[in-house]
C-alpha cells in the first residue's frame, strides 16, 4: 500500500508516494534526494539523521514519512545559504570539529535547535544538549567550544 | 516486502473501535522510538499501525486541585518544559532527564515508556512512587489502574484488546516530601539502567521519623517493583543509619534479577542496597 502524502521540509512543498514503514529519512535521502541527511545506525542511536520537526530536534529514521504531514520539516539543506556557512557551521569549521563530517549536519541541526531555545547556554548545557549526536572521529570538545563560541556572539 | 496497513483515526472511540476490530494484527503508534525499531529489526507478527497522535483526548498537562493530569501522547520533553511539573513532580523531570536522548525524549511519550513495559523505563519507575492511576478507555468503557497493578510481565500490561492508556493523573505529594532517582549505568547519557531507583520519603513534622516512605526499582525484576515490606520498615521510624540500611536490606532481599548484556544478577542486587540507601540517604538529607 502506497500513499500519496505532502511534505513541508525547508519551506517547500513536496508531493510523495510513500510505503506506510517508509520513514522521513528514506524519504528525504531517496525521494526527495535531500542526502545531507546522514543514515548512520537507523534506530534512533547516533543522531546523525536529525532533523528539525516544528522546531525541535527529533530522528527522522524513528519517524514515518506518513507522520511528518503537517510538520515543519528542518534539514541540513535548509540552514545558511548557497553562499554562506551558517554562524554554526562556520564555528565548527574554525574549531577543527569536524573530520569525516558524517555526523556534521546532525550535529548542525541539534546545536541550531539548542541555541534557538537557550542562546547563551552553560558548557554542561551543550554538553547535555548534544547527547544524542556521536561523533566518532574528533571527540566533543572541539564541538562544544564551536558552539560555545557561536552563544558568545 | 513488508506491507503494512495504516490508520489515522480522528477520535478516541474510533481508535477503540479499529484496535478491538484488527486485534493483533495492529499496534498503535505513539511516539515510535520503540516501535519503529521493532519494525524495522522484524520479524514482526502484525501487519498495520494504528497512528494514534491526531487524537487530541490524549493530549496536554493539566492541574485540577491537587492533581495533575498528563496525556498519554504527551512527549517526555513536554515534562520537562513545564515548570510545574518541576515545582510539585520534580522526581518525574529528573527521571525525563535521564531517558534517552534530546531528539529520542521530543518524540517519545509518557504512554509509551508505560505501554512498552520495560522494568528499565526511567518515566514509569517515578509513576509508582507519585502513586499514578492509569485512565484507559476501552471497548467495555473507561477503568482506572493503579500504576503497580499494571504490568504483567516483561513487555507485557493488563491492557486488553482494543484498549488504550489515554492519561496519567497523580496526586501532590504532601509539601514536605523530598523524592530521589538514581539511574545507574555505565554512561552518563543515552543510557538504558542497569538499575534504577526512585525514593519518595514524607518526613513527620518536628520529629526525626518518616511518616511515609515509598521505594521503587526497576531493571531487577520481571517488572516494575513497589518495595512494599522496606517503605513499611521506615514508617513511624526514627531515622538512623541503621534504619536505613535495614530498608536497603529488605529492597535487596525483594528483587529478583537477571544476568544479560548489561550486567549480572549479582552486580544489581547488590546496587540495589547501595542505590536504596544512599537514595534515602540522599532524600531525607538531614544529620544521621
């Protein structure tokens, strides 16, 4: 069974055709070729599929694209512009906290969604706020001081 | 190729009707964190999913008098944005804390951590020492259970076919109460308990006694546990080292775990004395 569903990601419209187990993160990496999504343990442990649902970070491989109609939909795609980084981006660039940058934009997506709630948040805050993000190759530090470089600003 | 049915029903009588009508052949959909997994690792045994998030009768956080009422659908974040929750619950938002992830807590629900009926969940434990009741609407009518009499099992609740959690209401604990959670495990974050605790202790006024005591562990049984015969130790009792350590010795002495992945049966009976103590240590706060 197929069905046909709309989705609303980055402010776009975009008319699907989608298997009721078929989750948001195929959808956007398959359908809709929105690849800056990663697909890292599909099952809600790494972080690396976040996206922005109505604002708040969620794991867009535990949500069913059937789910998401109606939402805001937030992807990598979505933030800073063709030709400039956004403050997050470039803070994470300038720190060295990125290698592999499989986890970047879910990192990216998270770290948007903290600072849009708590602009100035405690290093601990941070810290508790990327909890659901692993990175395996540069660790977290230089990750919590881009992000806590771009709260100073 | 899996393929699944799908329902969206707009009210509660109707999601009642679908789920009593498709039986096992459908589960319902909340937050998904757990049931999404399930379906994606297989082999599942039924075929359809009963989405049951446009129901606006599982919805909010609402206080009346002195109880509090949390929709089922209501994600574990929404607890801890609330800040009275915080001001009268504040045991139920460190547990919130303590489970999963950011993104995992923005979608999954308080009905789900109580449906799945995992003896590790952090958010249920918290429930049996706040004394929750659980609203469930079903094709019978609506009933009220008490949150220990809940579980029949490891992933297993006295829910039958058709019925469905709709809320959770419990009432302020007395204002002089102070409740503790410890969630023990190897990692600070996105961690499942090898043992959790929750103390919720009701101090006689002017005296150095309890009145009331409640304990509750879990991740050391085949469900959920209330540890009836250690709160009983500690009512109308002097509060001593001895006391308390009595208290840890009962809980000790209630719970029976299992060696697995995580850890051994051993290792958690034992936590559970160390946890129990210093949790009511912790609680009661004043000098021993």
């Amino acid at each position: 069974m197929k069905i046909p569903i709309s989705l609303q990601i980055n402010g776009e419209m975009y008319q699907v055709q989608v298997p009721v187990q078929k989750t948001l993160l195929s959808v956007l990496r398959e359908d809709l070729a929105l690849t800056g999504t990663k697909n890292g343990c599909d099952s809600g442990e790494c972080g690396a599929c976040t996206v922005l649902m109505d604002g708040k970070p969620v794991n867009s491989c535990l949500i069913l694209a059937l789910d998401a109609v109606g939402k805001q939909i937030t992807t990598i795609e979505g933030i800073g512009g063709i030709t400039e980084l956004d403050p997050i981006q470039e803070a994470l660039v300038a720190h060295g906290a990125i290698q592999c940058g499989y986890c970047t934009p879910g990192l990216v997506m998270t770290a948007k969604a903290l600072l849009a709630s708590n602009p100035h948040p405690t290093e601990t805050e941070v810290r508790e706020g990327i909890a659901g993000n692993l990175c395996r190759c540069t660790g977290y530090v230089k990750v919590v001081e881009a992000i806590m470089d771009v709260s100073r600003d | 190729m899996l393929d699944l049915n799908y329902w969206e029903p707009g009210n509660l009588l109707e999601a009642v009707s679908l789920l009593s009508n498709l039986g096992e052949k459908a589960r319902p959909l909340a937050g998904g964190t757990d049931l999404l997994v399930k379906m994606k690792k297989g082999p599942i045994n039924w075929s359809g999913i009963v989405n049951l998030k446009g129901l606006p009768e599982l919805k909010g956080i609402n206080f009346e008098g002195q109880t509090m009422t949390i929709g089922a659908l209501t994600p574990i974040s929404a607890l801890m944005a609330n800040p009275w929750v915080g001001v009268h619950f504040p045991v139920l938002v460190e547990a919130a804390r303590s489970l999963g992830t950011p993104q995992i807590r923005n979608l999954a629900t308080v009905g789900g951590n109580l449906c799945n009926a995992s003896p590790a969940a952090d958010v249920a434990l918290v429930l049996l020492i706040y004394e929750a009741r659980l609203l469930i609407m079903g094709p019978k009518g609506p009933r009220k259970v008490p949150v220990q009499e809940f579980y029949a099992g490891p992933g297993q609740t006295v829910l039958e076919p058709g019925e469905i959690l709709t809320a959770v209401e419990m009432d302020v604990p007395p204002l002089n109460s102070k409740g503790v959670f410890v969630k023990h495990g190897k990692r600070k974050s996105h961690e499942i308990a090898l043992v959790n605790v929750a103390v919720l202790i009701t101090p006689q006024p002017g005296t150095k006694q309890i009145a009331r005591a409640r304990i509750a562990v879990g991740a050391v049984a085949s469900t959920q546990l209330r540890l009836q015969e250690a709160e009983e130790s500690l009512s109308d009792t002097v509060v001593t080292v001895d006391a308390l350590e009595r208290a840890a010795e009962l809980a000790e002495a209630a719970v029976n775990p299992i060696d697995d992945v995580r850890s051994t049966a051993g290792y958690r009976k034992q936590m559970v004395k160390v946890l129990t103590k210093r949790a009511l240590q912790e609680a009661w706060g004043g000098e021993l």
